[in-house]
C-alpha cells in the first residue's frame, strides 16, 4: 500500500451512496478505503499504475540469467518460427 494523504471534499449523494455500496460490497472500514477501491479497480483506465521494486528486481534477475546462461546470442528467423509454432 503506497502512502496516504489526507483529503477532505464534498461529494454528490450519488457518488456517496456508491462509495457505500462499494463500502459494504468488500466490507471495507469507511467510504475513503470504498474510495480507495474503487480507483484501484477502475484507475488503470486513466493512469498506470507504479510498478513494484520488487517485480523490477525479477525481472532484472530473470535477464541476468539468461545472459549467464545463453549470452548475446541472437536468434533466427527460423528459429523464432519453429519457438512459436511449438514444434
């Protein structure tokens, strides 16, 4: 869970209902956590999200790895082909 900022703002009684809804849906503590969740489901849709240190350190890993084990070698047409294909 990232940091939390403190925000105080009005909302429409639509949008609180919601936020209730989502509330009681995933028996959550309050409407901000409802908040919280409803911009985890749908946020992606507007701005992408952080990646984690730790899933940049796999994958960091993962290409070390691979270098250590096939090094720069580069592969052909056909090659690629017959990967893809499964055969």
């Amino acid at each position: 869970m990232g940091k939390e900022v403190a925000v105080n703002f009005k909302v429409k009684d639509y949008t609180s209902r919601v936020l209730g809804v989502v509330k009681e849906k995933y028996g959550l503590r309050d409407k901000g956590d409802a908040l919280d969740k409803f911009a985890e489901m749908y946020g992606e849709e507007f701005v992408e999200p952080e990646v984690k240190e730790e899933v940049i350190r796999e994958v960091i890993e993962s290409c070390n790895r691979h270098i250590k084990k096939y090094g720069f070698r580069k592969m052909s047409v056909k090659e690629l082909d017959k990967l893809c294909r499964g055969e």
